[in-house]
C-alpha cells in the first residue's frame, strides 16, 4: 500500500510532539549546566588552602596560630625552617604560598599551580603584612609562560579539545551507525589523533600557551580525547539520541567545574574537589601543569587518570560491540537519509558551553 504524500502547506502527524521531545534535551543542557557552572564557580572561598610561615620561634608559632584562628578552616597553615624549604613546597605543589614575615615581609607563591589560589594567598597575607605596618613584597617562584598572562590557558585548550573530541561522537554516533563498530572505534581513534594535533598547534606556534613540552602536551591530549570519544562511541549504543546529553553530563558539566584550571579545589564545594581526584578533565589539566611547570611532579598518578578514563573508553566499545551484535545478527542497514537525520539531529543538540 502507497504512503499519500502529506499535501504542501500542512503539518505533518506528530510533527509537535516529535519537535516538543527534542526540545526536551536543551532544556536539561540548560538546567545541568547551570546547576554545574554556578555551583562550581558562583562563589569561591578557601577551604584548608595550604600555606607555610616561614622562620622560627615563638613569634613565627604565635602568627601561625593568630592566622590559623582566624581563618577558620580556609587556612590549613604550617611552619618551615627556611625559605629553600618553602620554595621546595610550592614547588612540589604541597603549598600554595609562604610567608616570610620581617621589616621586609615576602610572599612566595607559585602562579603556574593556580593563579586564582596565588591571589587569594596575596590578599590574605598582603592585609597580613599591612597590620604589622610594612608593604608585602610578592615572588612568583614558578610563573607561567608569557603566552598565558593569566594561567588559565591550559583550561581553554582543554575546551578545545572536549568540544572537538564530543562533537565528534554525534558524527560518528549518527552518519558512522551503519558502520561496524571496529570502524567506529578507529574512525573515533583517529579524530583524537586530528583533534590533539590541533590542540598542540594552539598552545604552541599559534598562541604560545607553553614554550616548551610540546610533545608530552600533544601526548596528553591525545589520551584525553581518545578517552572521551571511545566513551561516546560507545554509550551511543545504549542512549542514541541522548547520547549528546550523556557526553556533555560527563565531559562539560562534571568535568570542566571540577578540572581547577579555574579554581582549584582547595577554593571550590566538597563535591567538585572531590571529583578533581579521578575526572580526566583534572588529569589532563594537572598533568599539562606539572609536565611544563613543575618537572613532572605527580606526572604519573595525572597520566594514570587519563589512561584509566581511556580503558574506560576501549571496554564500553566492546560491550557496545558484543551488544550491538545480540541485537541484530543480521542488521538491516540504514539508508543515507535516515543517517544524515540522524546526525543532523545529534549534531544540533551538540550545542558548545
């Protein structure tokens, strides 16, 4: 029996019902990120941020008692010998400012590990200086590159690259369907490979976010986008059309709120540092900060969370494989309209932060 074509200039069945179900997913990406963005970022305040007095005696013990009491609970404070000593600590990112009090009071701080943490040591610490009538003089013991003033470039390409690597997903996911899922997982394996080399080419020769490490970066960004795009492929078997939805639940809200390339999470709510410990956006971020700033401190536990996050990624492939394979053992393919709406579909809702 013919299908009658639907006469021009009429509304098709279930046209506003399918739109409405559509629109259903923008109005939960709105929700989420509003949820994830404000409660991440509305309202920093310390919480047991590390820092150092440096010297001895009772007038050091007697300052870093006075601060700690005051702070209640922002300042997790410690005494140290010596300056080397302190230096040591904000190099190992054990903490996050030292202050030597005298006629000329220093800070040091180490602006690489987080800018944001190194202002909110300064303006504790300069009023420090302030009552004790002196002006405070502030040492940067591990700057950032002078492509990235503020430090936070590091974060930005980390945007860069989860927006390529889930965009993605809704391509493979959709147009890439009629495709055994070997291809997918190497088409999805050779996207993180595009998406890393053009992530290098901004933090380097583009816009100079690091000047030098540019192959370890490469490197991590590589696991970093391999991870999300292997996830995505595979969670597209079992969400379809909210699979956008479920990569930027993971990828954007969780992730980029809980990374600390904007605060890290000695300023931020017990739930978002708490994710900092094992989110891959976290371990990209960290990994990135102590490969070129730091020496390689705590480098292996950061490429340990990237590569953890991308096994992740290569076991959800398979189960979605061996899913896919019980569903339908002989599939009927989709026709080439039906993978252009469908990707049409999903790359719409892949709407960017």
């Amino acid at each position: 029996m013919t299908a009658r074509p639907t006469p021009t200039g009429t509304t098709p069945p279930g046209a506003l019902r399918h739109t409405l179900g559509h629109l259903l997913t923008p109005l939960l990406m709105c929700i989420g990120m509003g949820i994830a963005y404000l409660g991440a970022f509305h309202a920093p305040q310390p919480h047991d941020l590390h820092v150092d007095i440096v010297g001895s005696g009772p007038t050091t013990q007697v300052l870093a008692q006075t601060l700690h009491d005051k702070a209640d609970g922002a300042l997790d404070i410690s005494t140290l010998a010596d300056r080397d000593t302190a230096v040591s600590a904000l190099r190992d990112q054990t903490s996050f400012g030292a202050y030597i009090p005298g006629p000329r009071p220093e800070l040091l701080v180490a602006s690489a590990s987080s800018d944001t943490s190194a202002m909110a040591v300064e303006k504790v610490f300069t009023k420090v200086a302030a009552q004790q009538g002196s002006p405070l003089t502030v040492t940067d013991v591990a700057p950032v590159s002078t492509g990235d003033p503020t430090g936070q470039g590091i974060f930005f390409l980390l945007v860069a690259l989860s927006i390529g690597s889930y965009a993605s997903v809704a391509v493979i996911g959709g147009a890439g369907a009629v495709l055994p899922m070997r291809i997918r997982a190497l088409l999805a394996a050779g996207m993180s490979l595009a998406v890393s080399l053009i992530g290098t080419l901004f933090a380097g020769p583009v816009f100079h976010l690091v000047d030098h490490g540019l192959g370890g970066l490469w490197a991590m960004s590589w696991l970093y986008s391999a991870g999300i795009l292997l996830i995505g492929v595979g969670l597209h078997t079992f969400l379809r059309r909210w699979t956008t939805l479920g990569v930027m639940v993971l990828f954007v809200m969780l992730n980029f709120t809980s990374s600390g390339g904007i605060y890290r999470p000695e300023l931020q709510p017990g739930f978002f540092a708490s994710l900092h410990s094992f989110w891959n956006g976290a371990g990209f971020v960290e990994g990135a900060r102590s490969h070129v700033y730091f020496d390689g401190n705590a480098l292996g536990g950061h490429l340990l969370t990237l590569t953890l996050w991308l096994l992740a990624g290569i076991a959800l492939t398979t189960l979605a494989s061996r899913t896919e394979a019980k569903r339908r053992p002989h599939p009927a393919p989709h026709t080439e309209k039906e993978a252009e709406a469908e990707t049409e579909a999903e790359m719409e809702e892949a709407v960017g932060v």
